[in-house]
C-alpha cells in the first residue's frame, strides 16, 4: 500500500484567468480583429441614436487652412529679416483662410436652418474628419449656431487631433479608416468638398463610386465648393464625358 506524502506547503491557486472580453491581450492581438472592428460599427451606432441623430451633411476640406484672424496674426509676424519663403507661406496661407471662413459660415446657416425643422430626432447635422482647417470651421460653425456637431476622427502619427468645436458626446476616434469611411457615407444626405489634398481627393471619389454603382440606397447631394482651386486640379467636364459617353 503506498502512502501518500503530504505537502510541506498547500499548492498556491491560479491566478483566476481574465474574461475574454476584459482581456487586452487578446483585444489587441489579430485574433481580436473582428472584435474591433465590430466594435468601431457598434458603438458608434449606439451613440448615434442615444443622441437622436437621423442623418447628417459631411464636410470635406485641407487639415492645413488656417482661419482668417490666425491668418493675419500669422502675417503680421513676419519681420523684414525673414525668408521669401516664410513670407510666401504665410500669404498662401492668408489667401486660402477665405475657404475656412466659407466653411464656417456654411456650416452656421445650415446648421441654423437644420434646427428649424419640426422633427424629433436631428436632421442635416453638420460632421467633419474632426481634425483642423476646414473641418474645424464647419465643426464651429455649427456649434455657434448651437447645434450638435459630429467628428469622425482617426487615429494618426501626425496631424490629426480633435478639434475643440466638436460635440462632445459626438466625438468619436476610428482606427480603421474604412470603418470611419462607413460612418461618412451612412447617414449622410449631402457632402460639401471644400479645397483639399489627398484625403479630400479619396473621400470624394469614394462616395462617387458608391453613388455611381448604386451601392448606396438613397440619394446624395455632393456639393464641390471653389470653382478656382478644382479647375486647376480636376477637369472635371473631361471625367463626366467619359462617364456619360
């Protein structure tokens, strides 16, 4: 018969292992992918009509024009001893404010007329990438009209931070730019495409394609806004003979 030896010590417990779902390790890891990115669909859904937003006008614009009194402030410190190009910087910068003020001002009486409408939940709410230049104008904009404002923001090694005009409980941060692309276009009526570089570019195109192969299931506004700056960069009578043989 064989006698058991007892232990000196007790065995120590387990450490009680973590739920899945208040694991980071596992959040964080390519097998939590799906979890994130349904996550980025599902909050930001739940937000949307806990704060009664029915649909939205999506501003686009350049994260780098500067408002019109920064403009100035900007100019006025350039001294004699200053580089040309310091001084031409500062004059681009001066002249592209027009579209920053435009914006703003856009924004306002949209958002203006918007909270007029007899309806119970908010209709053409004014959104923006959440950034700076033209999407901080229209986020302000809004907001001096007293309106809720939406930023959809991303999550980037530079540049893009929220803007201060943004709803609180409407500011949202996106790591995936195609689950922040979905949110643009959902509850969208309208777009307003203010001057810009790439990212302006990308979102345009983006909803011209949904809207031209009919993947979106209503219809949507695009308004293109400066007729001075798109010229030089787009023919865009060209694009729609091709598009219209």
């Amino acid at each position: 018969m064989t006698t058991l030896k007892k232990d000196a010590e007790p065995p120590v417990g387990e450490k009680i292992a973590p739920l899945a779902y208040e694991n980071p390790q596992f959040l964080n890891s390519p097998d939590g992918r799906l979890l994130r990115i349904m996550s980025e669909y599902v909050e930001p859904l739940a937000r949307f009509r806990r704060e009664q937003i029915q649909d939205t006008v999506v501003f686009f614009g350049s994260a780098r024009f500067p408002g019109l009194e920064q403009a100035n402030q900007t100019m006025a410190a350039i001294g004699s001893d200053d580089a040309e190009g310091k001084r031409k910087l500062a004059q681009a910068g001066l002249d592209m404010a027009r579209y920053y003020e435009d914006a703003r001002r856009m924004a306002f009486l949209l958002s203006e007329w918007a909270a007029q409408i007899p309806a119970r939940r908010k209709r053409f709410v004014v959104t923006t990438g959440g950034g700076p230049g033209i999407m901080e104008a229209a986020n302000r904009g809004a907001r001096e009209a007293g309106s809720k404002t939406i930023g959809l923001n991303i999550r980037l090694p530079f540049e893009q931070y929220p803007n201060p005009y943004i709803t609180p409980s409407l500011n949202f941060e996106f790591h995936y730019f195609f689950m922040r692309k979905f949110w643009f276009a959902y509850l969208a009526k309208a777009l307003v495409i203010f001057p810009g570089g790439f990212g302006t570019l990308d979102e345009l195109f983006e909803i011209l394609t949904l809207a031209q192969t009919q993947k979106l299931a209503k219809k949507i506004l695009v308004v293109i806004y400066g007729r001075e700056y798109w010229n030089k960069l787009i023919n865009f009578q060209t694009e729609i003979a091709k598009t219209n043989p």
